[in-house]
C-alpha cells in the first residue's frame, strides 16, 4: 500500500510511504505504485509517529462524581473519593470503562499508553482487569501497565506484598508515591523498596515523586541516585516532580548534575497538576509544574500525560493530548516559535523514551508502520487551530478516522 504526499515532522517537501506486511518498506519523493497497489493520496497534510499517553490512570478514568465530588481540588480529597469508588470496583465496571477510554483516545491518534494502577486494594481488582485488557487490545494500542501504590507501600496494610504481587501478576513497571507515605523515612523506604524490586524483576520504574507544593518533598533525589547506583538509568521515570516548582534555585542547581548523571525520564502533567497544586496558597498562587523548560535545556528527557479522564482528580478529559500540550507550553513559558513547532515531541519522541519503545516506535525504514494524519501543514498549526487527527494508522490499517468539522460563517 502507498500513502502518497506526507509531510513527516514538520518537512516541507512531500515524501510517499509504502507500507508492506504491517511495516514501513520504503519513504522517499515520488515512489511509482506498483501494479495493482491500492493508493492513498494525504494530500500535504501532516504526518507524525502516533501520539503517546505516557501518564494516565486507566482504572479511575470515568469515575468522576461517583459517588463524591472533589469539591477542594486537592489531590488528598481526590484520593479519598477514590477510595470510596474503589469499594465498588469489579471487573466488568473496569472493561468498560477502559474499553471507552482507549476508543476515545484511539479517536485522537493515541495508540500507546502507560498506565498507573492502583494496588492498594487486597484483591488486585484492577491490576488484573488491565492485565487481560492490555492482551485483549494490543492490536489497536499497546497498554504498559505500572503497578501504582495510591495509598502508600509502607503505609498502607500489606503494601510491600500487594506490590511484590502486582510485579508477579506481570505489571510492566514498578510505581511509588513518597509525598503520600507517613512519614519521610517511610518514603525514602519505600523508594529503595521499589526500585530494587524493579532492578530483581527486570522492571521500568514509574514513580509518582513530589506531587505536592512542599518545597521539602524531596523523593526525586532518592529515586534519581538509586536509578544511578542499581545501573537502572532512563528505565526510570519520575512522574509529577511539582516540588521541584518550589525547590530553592541553589538546590536545584545542585540537584541538576544528579538528575543528568542518572538519566531518568521526567513526566510532567500540565492541566491536571495547574488544577491540583497551589490549592493551599492565597495570593501568588504557584503553578505547581515541574521545572520542563529547565530540564529540557539540560537534555533531560520530559513528556506531557493527561494523567486522567474524568475522575476524581480532574473533571475532564476527552482523550485529546491537543489540550495538555497546549497547557503545557503556556504553564512552562515555552512559546517561541520552535518552542510550539516542535512541541509535538512531548507526546511521541519523548514519550517513546520513556516508554522505551526502541524501534518499535518511530517513521523509519523496517519499523511498525504506525502513523497519524493530523489536518495541517505542520504541529505548530495544528496545534493553534486543534486540527483533527484525519487518520491513525497501525501496522498499515487504518484504525480511526475523522472528517474536519465543517463551519461557514455567513457574512
Ligand atoms: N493519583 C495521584 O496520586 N496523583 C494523581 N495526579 C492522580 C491520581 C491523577
Ligand atoms: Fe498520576
């Protein structure tokens, strides 16, 4: 099959793709079809590698208002109106859920996903719900499953085993939330714990670190030496990391030449971390995001995650990663002009990173031919005017589709 006049991450000149037995068997100028090849032509539109959810949490997604409101906005109110849903959880209210969710984002050119899930619950519900869901799925998205305390490793009952248990089950990565647990030696004891447990199973590493404005919430420099002296490295991510907005420079400064040497990822999550943070200050408010633009300007690698759907962390959500980047580039102050074109990146290159999808990932000779079609010329437009993924193509099929919408203004 040939995918004809594709403008790749932002090129100016057209090139054509062929796709032959679900890979990418050639991209050049002018390829001549064959005999009998069935032709599409993308007419100069955009064509990117799918878009990445490198941040959600699939198990909550949908929930919200049931059957309490986050009426504070905090994340400690969020977490105990999920902990009131969780009571309700079975398998089937999970399938379908998720099964909406992954549509919505299929809709959105998303055809990967990390998800958090949380294990602190005796029975596993969840964990073993996305387990079968990421097998069931794997031909329309590819679901990387982290095993995610919500309500703590040492301080919750249990808490080392149901995570020892989750990994057994075949979670993909090995969560943690210090700024949760009791205590501060209770956090950097259950930062050790899981990253061992990662480095003994073959595991990523996928904390939630520091999502709280207390400037003396410091997991990030635990989680980031451990990466560095087990040899982990880039299979670890830290998530949130919104101290770090409140860190003081000197210590940041200190702690950059750390976060280097370890090579860890960074996930930052803008429109729900500008809804939960600052919810304690009065006047000036802080926007409680990590240091992106900062980190980046070090090489550090960082993608952007919706982190949820509609739940008790966030009202809303409709599987678009349009809006969080859009956030994004505002909340960090990262508006210039290559800044917006290339800013597609915090969803697919980077996101594959940490993701650690190799070479299955990326619009490259002998790879997956999987691809997106957005309606625009480059990112920075259809990032401006939030243009419809046209098309979204897995292993040469296309998966999901959407008209422009169509509007005339009559004068
Ligand atoms: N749980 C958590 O600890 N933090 C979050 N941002 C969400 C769930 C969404
Ligand atoms: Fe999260």
């Amino acid at each position: 099959m040939l995918f004809r006049n594709a403008l790749i991450e932002n090129a100016q000149a057209p090139v054509d793709i062929r796709v032959e037995n679900g890979l990418f068997s050639a991209i050049a100028p002018n390829l001549a079809p064959e005999n009998g090849e069935e032709v599409i032509d993308l007419g100069r539109k955009l064509v990117l590698p799918p878009f990445i959810e490198s941040h959600v949490h699939l198990d909550t997604c949908l929930t919200a208002g049931d059957p309490v409101w986050n009426m504070s906005g905090t994340l400690f109110e969020g977490i105990e109106c999920w902990s009131k849903r969780k009571d309700k959880l079975s398998r089937e209210d999970i399938r379908e859920r998720v099964q909406r969710c992954v549509r919505l984002y299929a809709a959105n050119g998303i055809q990967f996903i990390r998800t958090h899930v949380d294990v602190t619950d005796p029975k596993l519900t969840a964990m073993q719900a996305l387990i079968e869901l990421r097998e069931e799925l794997k031909d329309k998205v590819e679901i990387q499953i982290v095993a995610f305390p919500q309500e703590g490793i040492l301080s919750y009952p249990n808490g080392k085993k149901l995570m020892e248990d989750a990994v057994a089950m075949g979670a993909d990565c090995v969560g943690a939330i210090p700024h949760f647990e009791f205590t501060r030696e209770y956090s950097v004891e259950s930062l050790n714990f899981a990253l061992n447990l990662a480095a003994e199973n073959d595991k990523l590493v996928d904390v939630h670190c520091d999502e709280i404005d207390d400037e003396a919430s410091r997991g990030l420099e635990t989680v980031a030496a451990r990466a560095l002296e087990l040899g982990l490295f880039d299979k670890v991510t830290a998530s949130h990391t919104t101290a770090m907005h409140s860190y003081n420079n000197a210590y940041v400064l200190r702690l950059m030449r750390l976060l280097k040497m370890s090579k860890i990822n960074f996930v930052a999550n803008p429109l729900v971390n500008t809804h939960l943070q600052g919810r304690v200050d009065t006047y000036p408010k802080r926007r409680g995001i990590t240091r992106v633009k900062e980190l980046t300007a070090e090489g550090i690698n960082v993608s952007f995650g919706h982190d949820d759907i509609f739940d008790p962390w966030y009202p809303m959500g409709n599987g678009s990663l349009r809006d969080v980047v859009f956030m994004g580039l505002h909340v960090c102050q990262m508006m210039g002009y290559e800044e917006i074109m290339n800013s597609y990146r915090f969803i697919t290159t980077n996101a594959a990173r940490t993701l650690h999808l190799g070479e299955r990932y990326g619009i490259v000779e002998g790879r997956p031919a999987n691809f997106i079609v957005l309606d625009a010329e480059n990112y920075y437009d259809a990032l401006n005017r939030n243009s419809a993924v046209l098309r979204s193509v897995r292993a040469g099929k296309t998966i999901a589709e959407s008209k422009p919408a169509e509007t005339s203004v009559l004068f």
